[in-house]
C-alpha cells in the first residue's frame, strides 16, 4: 500500500517543479518592454516629427497642408526644391544645426504665396526654425537669438560669421546687405536693394515679380559688440523711425 501512494506523491513533485512562477525579474523585463513600445507608440503620435526617417519626411510632419492657421506655412515636397547649405563660420556656432534653402507656400487670407526660406533642423532636438524671407516677416528673431550672446576669438572670425549670416538672411528677399561702419563696439550695414536687382513670389497658378528701379535702404542695421561678444542686434525702418530689437 505504502508503495502504491509513494509514486503519485513523487509524480506530483515532478509536477510542481514544472509549473514554478517565472521569476520577478523576467516580469519585470516583459513589463519595462511592453511599457517603452507603449510609450515609442504613443510618443511617435504626438511627436511624429521625432520619428521621420527622411529629410522630406520630417518637412511634412513640421509644416503639414493640414493646418488652419492663417499665415502659415506649408512644404510641399513636389516644388521644394531642397538645397542643404555650407556656411563653415555659422556652423561652427550652432554645430547642432543643419540648414537648407527650402522653397515653401504660405497662406494670408486669400494671397497664397510661394517664397524661398531658410529651415533650421537642430539635430539633437528634433526641432525646425523657419526663418521667413525677409520682405515677409523682416529679420528674424528667433534666428538672430541663437548667436546673441556668443563670444568670438577675433575681429575676423566676428566678420567671417556676420558675412555669412547675412548671406544666410538675403536669400529669397531681394535685399543685400552692405558694410557702412565697423568699430570695437558696432558694426552697421545698410540692408536695402539695388537698381537693376528682382524678387519673385508666386503661387495658385499666379505669380508677380518686383522690380527695382532705384537704389534704396529698407533697413538699418546695428549690432553692438563688446569684447567681441553680441550684445545686441537692432533693425531700424529709416522711413517709420520704428525698430526691431533682439538682445
């Protein structure tokens, strides 16, 4: 009899060693995974921009056609007509960023206009800065505070970087800038267009063309120096007496 109840009793020992509870730490692996694909999800919803595996991709997602924003704009990737820009002294300021001349629609009340801009992508925060022609939107504060600030190791290397910048802000615009004075403490540029010189915008199957006929200044430009550090960025409307300041 004894022999008869010992075999079950071993059989249901086997048993339970076979049906051990996985252990804690492999709960806790299986929770942690689910919960970061959960989470990749739902960031990538909010976030797409985050997520995209192309250039043009990206532009979708950080200027989508479906916004409803009056003076917005928008990429198209069919006429964008993507160029990726090399100015070494900028660079070397904001090494995060990567710039390209992007060619955009914008929409105000019933003009819809294409114009060419600047887009920023800062590459460790997955975010864009899209500076507007300058006959658009004037110069661009968000653009001018990345440099506001920063220290440079001479005279030259501070013109070197102020050739390129305004290089930078010139383009789509029809405007130029040109050096009237430079000293230890500011620099002044004329910003303003040129007899003979053009600009074009178009878009919804229409575009106009400005010519100009006379030399001009649209603004002028003041930016204040100390120990060869921006301290100040000051755009003057010489008819309005009006002014933009970025510090």
């Amino acid at each position: 009899m004894s022999k008869f109840y010992f075999i079950p009793l071993l059989c249901l020992t086997q048993a339970s060693f076979s049906q051990r509870p996985p252990k804690t730490d492999s709960i806790q692996n299986i929770f942690s995974a689910d919960f970061l694909k959960t989470r990749r999800f739902v960031d990538s919803t909010l976030h797409p921009v985050k997520y995209a595996k192309t250039l043009e991709e990206f532009l979708l997602f950080s200027f989508p056609k479906n916004q409803t924003t009056d003076g917005r704009w928008v990429f198209y990737p069919d006429n964008a007509n993507i160029e990726k820009i090399n100015k070494p002294a900028v660079k070397e300021v904001i090494p995060n960023f990567n710039i390209y001349r992007v060619t955009m629609t914008n929409y105000l009340g019933y003009h819809v206009n294409q114009a060419t801009c600047l887009v920023l992508i800062d590459s460790l925060k997955s975010n864009t800065i899209l500076v507007e022609p300058l006959w658009y939107g004037g110069t661009s504060k968000t653009f001018l505070k990345l440099f506001i600030g920063h220290k440079f190791i001479s005279k030259d290397s501070l013109l070197a970087f102020m050739t390129q910048i305004n290089e930078l802000m010139q383009i789509g615009s029809g405007y130029k800038f040109r050096l009237t004075s430079y000293s230890d403490s500011l620099i002044t540029y004329d910003l303003g267009y040129v007899k003979g010189d053009s600009y074009s915008t178009g878009g919804n199957g229409t575009s106009s063309t400005v010519n100009y006929n006379d030399d001009g200044v649209w603004r002028k430009i003041r930016i204040e120096i100390k120990d060869l550090q921006l301290i100040r960025y000051t755009a003057v409307n010489p008819k309005m007496n009006d002014k933009e300041v970025v510090e």
